[in-house]
C-alpha cells in the first residue's frame, strides 16, 4: 500500500491509475463518515461521489501543507453541510413535509436516531465538531486544523454542543 503523498505526486505527474488507488484507501472512511450524519444510502453514495469529483479537480492545489486524510475531511465537511443548506431549502418550500408527518407519526424511532436527528439541530461549526469528535474520534487539535480554529475553540464548541444536545433531549423527551 502506497501512501497518500506517494500516491497524489503520481497522479499529478498523469498516472490516473494513483488516483483510483488513492480513492480506494479512502473511500470507506468517506462514505462511514457521510453515513454517520446524512443515513441514507442514495444520498450518501452521492454525496461520496461529489466528493471525489472535488478531490479529482482540486488535488492539483493541495500544498502538502496537512496530510491528504486532513484536507479530505475539510471537503467532506463542506459536502454535508451543503448537503443541509439545500435539505433546509426543500423544507422551507414544503418538499419533504409529507415525509416529515410520515416520521412523527412513526413512534418507534432508537436513541440513535434521535441523537442524530438533534445532532443535525446544532449549528455547523458544532456538528461539524461533534462529526469529528465523536463519529471519527479524531483529537481536538486534529479537529481544529480540519476546521481552522484553535484546539481550545473546537473542545469550547463541542462543549457547548453537548450543552445543547442535553437540551434537545430535553424537549425531545418532554413530548
């Protein structure tokens, strides 16, 4: 197995092959991490694939200043939360309430996804954190060069999303 910064100078030299390769190391991460927040399969096997196309096109630029898994995970992150921006669109404009009825009514739903629907409550930068932290157990000075913020601005912001984690459940719990 090759590493990552073996792997891009080859392909930017014109060995595709080295792409394919490298996007086989990584693809199952990428797709667990996308799966953990968006849960379900379409649209994650989209998502994955938007980001490898990103990958593809921006690879030309990456400085080797952060390893390869850093700067995958900035675009993954920046893919979600896309992917959020324009599911909040759709139900602004009425296009998933008829799904939105069919899940309140379906009582019977785990701790899990209800820790995943309040996670998907929080502000962007606090899921985002919360994704890194507890889904990809990745350390707080990881989180904060994947996020360009400081290691005590990301544990301040994951402190504050398990504050509003508890208060979500809270009033998950009251109805």
């Amino acid at each position: 197995m090759l590493d990552d910064k073996t792997l891009i100078i080859e392909f930017l030299d014109g060995d595709v092959e080295s792409f394919n390769t490298l996007i086989l190391q990584h693809e199952s991460l990428v797709y667990g991490m996308i799966f953990q927040v968006v849960r379900h399969k379409e649209d994650t096997e989209d998502l994955c694939q938007d980001v490898f196309v990103k990958v593809y096109f921006k690879l030309k630029r990456f400085r080797f200043e952060s390893t390869f898994k850093t700067w995958l995970y900035r675009i993954v992150i920046n893919s979600i939360n896309n992917y959020f921006r324009k599911q909040k669109l759709l139900t602004w404009f009425g296009q998933d309430l008829k799904e939105e009825l069919a899940t309140k009514e379906h009582d019977n739903l785990t701790k899990k996804d209800t820790l995943y629907k309040m996670t998907n409550k929080l502000p962007n930068k606090q899921r985002n954190i919360v994704l890194l932290r507890i889904y990809q157990d990745l350390p707080f000075k990881t989180i904060g060069n994947i996020l360009s913020i400081s290691e005590n601005s990301a544990k301040v912001s994951f402190y504050k999303a398990k504050e509003n984690l508890k208060e979500y459940s809270k009033i998950s719990y009251a109805k």
